[in-house]
C-alpha cells in the first residue's frame, strides 16, 4: 500500500515538475524564494496596526514567531525522523525530472516553506478576515503557489507540500484560537 502512494506521489511529481519551461523558471525561483515575501509581511503586520493598534500588533508578532518557530521545529522533526530524500537526491528520477535551484537539504517530508505559507495565510488571514473579505482568499493563493513552487523547482514532492498545508492550516487555526485568549485577557 504505501509502496503504491510513493509511487502515485512520484508519477504525479513528475508531472507538475515537467510542466515548467525555462521561460518561467526565473518567476518560480523568485516565488520559492524565502526572502521575496518581506514585503508582503511587512504589509501585512501594517494591516494589523492600522486595525487593531500597537499592542494588538505586539501581541500578534509574539505569537507569529512563536508559531513560525513551531512550524520551522515540526518539519526539521518530521524530515529527520521520515528521512525520505528529496526528487533530486532520489537516483530513480536522474534525467526525468527538472531542477532549477541549489541543491539543499537532503530530507523532504514534509515542506517547510509549505507549513509556513500556510500558517502565515491561515493564522493572518482569520485575524483580518473582517476587515478585508477577500485577504484570506489571496492569501491561502499566495501559499499554494509557494507550495507548487517547490515542486516546481524539484525539491519536494506533492505528499511534502500537501502535509504541510495540513499541518500549517490546523496550526495556523490554534495559533489563532491562542490569539483570541490572549486578545481577551489584555
């Protein structure tokens, strides 16, 4: 059973790998990009501010991190306790798959950068939903694109994002509930 999800996993990797042409290599190196959503963060710690004052704006950056720091801990601790190799280090998918970024890391399961997309976009997005309908919508777009970068660049396969998303909506989720309490004692 699991032998048949690894190789479905793999098939459908190399498809949404494939897709990608050098045309657009450069945009998806520039989305998979840590550094290249500063912006959006500052934008959005801005939005909170605006709304909801300094100290609401305090108190949603001291659990931002701690949040940030729990993702960042849970998918080291899943890639060192799984160990599954990434595309690129798999010798099975030698010449049928593209890579287009620095080969880092050697453990896949599961994306960091999938787990921290989605938290950020589920955790921000349900502090500013009332304020701006649609933020939520962009910003859950916003990480599957992040998510779908990694494929693209070959270093995760699809089950690497997807759990990640899992992971990151329900952390995102009670990072948010933690938010609420915290909102109602200060």
């Amino acid at each position: 059973m699991m032998e048949e999800i690894i190789r479905y996993d793999t098939e459908f990797f190399l498809l949404l790998n494939n897709l990608g042409s050098e045309p657009w290599d450069e945009l998806w190196r520039i989305i998979t990009n840590k550094l290249t959503f500063i912006p959006l963060y500052m934008f959005l710690i801005y939005l909170v501010y605006k709304n909801y004052g300094l100290k609401e704006t305090l108190v949603v950056l001291i659990i931002g991190g701690l949040m940030i720091a729990t993702t960042d801990q849970l998918a080291n601790l899943f890639k060192n306790g799984f160990q599954r190799l990434r595309p690129w280090a798999n010798q099975d998918l030698e010449g049928l798959m593209r890579m287009i970024v620095k080969k880092r890391g050697v453990y896949s399961f599961f994306s960091g950068h999938a787990i921290n997309s989605m938290v950020i976009a589920v955790y921000l997005g349900l502090i500013l939903r009332k304020k701006y309908y649609y933020l939520p919508f962009i910003l859950l777009l916003w990480a599957f694109l992040v998510g779908y970068s990694r494929i693209y660049v070959g270093v995760h396969y699809p089950s690497d994002v997807l759990t990640g998303f899992l992971f990151g909506s329900i952390i995102g989720w009670g990072f948010y509930k933690l938010q609420l309490t915290v909102q109602k004692r200060y």
